[in-house]
C-alpha cells in the first residue's frame, strides 16, 4: 500500500510518500518546503496571516502530488506552531476543508513518540540509551529512549526561527540557549536517575532540517541522499568547524555551498549554536543523525492501524 505522512513544522513542511515492507520504510519521493509558518508569530493574534497563506499553498501542492501518485493513506499532522498559537485550530480547519488533507494537531507527547519511532528505525546500531533531539522553527524536543522505547520527554521553546525573531544580539541568543539546556540537563539527570541510567553514558542522536543539513554539507552532498544521512556521525570538533567556517558567510554564500538547503541560510547558525550547546552541556564528543523521523514514525504507525 502506498501512503503518504506529512509533518507541518514550525519551519519546514515535509511530505514523505512511500511503503512500509516487513516493519521497514522504504521511501519513494520526498518534498520538503521552507514555510516559515512560526515566522512574524503573535502570542495574541498567532499565526501570521503571511505565514498561513504561504502555508497553505504548500498544503495544495502537497494534496496534489499525493493524487498525482495514486496514494491510498494519508496521516497529516500540525505539530508546535499549531499547538501554541491561538488561530491554529482554525488554520487546521482551513486546510483540511481547502485540501481535503486530514490534517490532525498532535499532542507533544504524540510527536515525541512518533520522532523516537521514526528514528530508531534507522539507527544502526541501536545504542541502549540514546537522547533524541529534534531542533525545529518554534521548539526543541528531547526524547530518551531505553533499548528504543521512549522513557521521558520534553519540549522547550528552543526553536531556530523563534530564537532569530525574539533576540535583538547573538549575545541575548546565546544566554538563552545556554539557560534552557542547563534546565534540559537538571530534568534529564532526574529522568536518568529514575530509570536508572547513567547520563554519562548516553549516545546522542538528532534528527529534521538543522542535523540532516549538517550531514548534507559535511558530505558536500550535492543531490541530497537520505540512505547516506543515516547513521553519519558528526564529532564536536567537526561541528565546531563548521561553525567557524560558515559564521562570517552571509545567507546566501551558506546556500551555496553543497548539502546546503535554500532558505536556511539565516538559521543554520542558530541551529549549531543548539547543538554544539548541547554537546558542551551534556559532555558529549559526537552525534548521529538520522535522516529519519517524524514522517518515518507516522508511516509506520498508518501501517499498523491498516494491518
């Protein structure tokens, strides 16, 4: 049978069509668009109207390609800036009645279930104790999982898009960042102690656009490969050169270089600085990134509900 997930980010809209075979994804095509839905966001009046109507335009492309491919299922989901803001219920219903799509607002704990799915499915080896991450547009999820089920996770608004908008300095930025993970290694250190595991000895994983675009341009990849995206494993001190290399680029010198994806320019950096924060704060020297996720985790779930 073949399905179709999709995953409306904060940043970034995915669209993964493809078949599951004996528990295992096999993906057939792969859209993602940079949308931005987070983008010029109001604690009072939520998603922008900008924002929506970009959105929703890739909502129609996307009902469209999944017609054109002859898709049997569809599981659509609306994810943190859905969640947070006060119209995206109605912007939900705006999309399902305009593109027929199911599109379906999932709860964090949802999401972090999902993520950790999709994600296991693709690592090789599985390590025992593994931290997942998931940098988004508006938030930043943490998963731990044990022997790949999930124990604990959490959400904090740690997002690159969110982080850009909101702080005047890379000053401001960075004390932000730094705050939040020390507050991320209090709460893991309690959820390890509680299941009695050694924070020290857990194996990082991360996952979407900021880690998979990392792997994209340490391998100058210039036509995007998922298979080789799993299981590449980045060091600290390879993050940090990259870091170096790519802070005095403008936007669009980071855009041109191979493996890195258009619109992402402006907040690639953001992007390291949470990841290489991370590392520092949970003494780590590598991650591995999985090109999997989210829309895999979906896939799989559409599949047992259709057995």
């Amino acid at each position: 049978m073949r399905a179709a997930t999709i995953d409306a980010g904060s940043n970034t809209l995915r669209l993964l069509i493809g078949r599951v075979v004996e528990d295992r994804v096999f993906p057939e095509h792969y859209h993602r668009r940079i949308c931005r839905l987070a983008g010029n966001f109001s604690q009072r009046t939520g998603l922008s109207a900008e924002a929506r109507q970009r959105t929703l335009c890739v909502f129609k492309e996307f009902a469209d390609l999944c017609r054109r491919d002859r898709v049997q299922q569809i599981r659509a989901v609306g994810t943190a800036a859905f969640r947070q803001a006060v119209n995206g219920e109605d912007f939900a219903l705006q999309v399902r009645e305009s593109t027929g799509l199911p599109l379906d607002i999932i709860s964090g704990d949802a999401e972090a279930v999902y993520t950790a799915r999709g994600v296991v499915s693709a690592l090789d080896p599985l390590p025992a104790h593994t931290l997942i991450f998931d940098i988004g547009g508006g938030s930043t999820e943490f998963i731990l999982c044990l022997d790949g089920k999930v124990t604990w996770s959490r959400t904090f608004p740690l997002g690159v898009v969110h982080l850009i908008e909101g702080h005047a300095s890379p000053v401001e930025r960075q004390d932000e960042i730094s705050k939040t993970l020390s507050l991320l290694r209090t709460e893991l250190q309690s959820a390890c102690i509680s299941a009695g595991v050694n924070i020290a000895g857990l194996s990082l994983a991360g996952t979407a656009g900021t880690v998979t675009t990392l792997a994209a341009l340490d391998m100058q990849m210039t036509d995007y490969d998922w298979q080789r995206v799993n299981n590449h494993c980045m060091s600290y001190q390879t993050l940090q050169n990259w870091y170096e290399r790519l802070c005095p680029l403008t936007p669009r010198g980071r855009e041109a270089l191979p493996g890195m994806e258009a619109g992402r320019g402006d907040l690639i950096i953001t992007g390291l600085e949470i990841v290489l924060g991370l590392l520092r704060t949970l003494q780590v020297d590598h991650m591995a990134v999985s090109d999997f996720g989210i829309l895999e985790g979906l896939m799989l779930a559409l599949h047992d509900e259709m057995s």
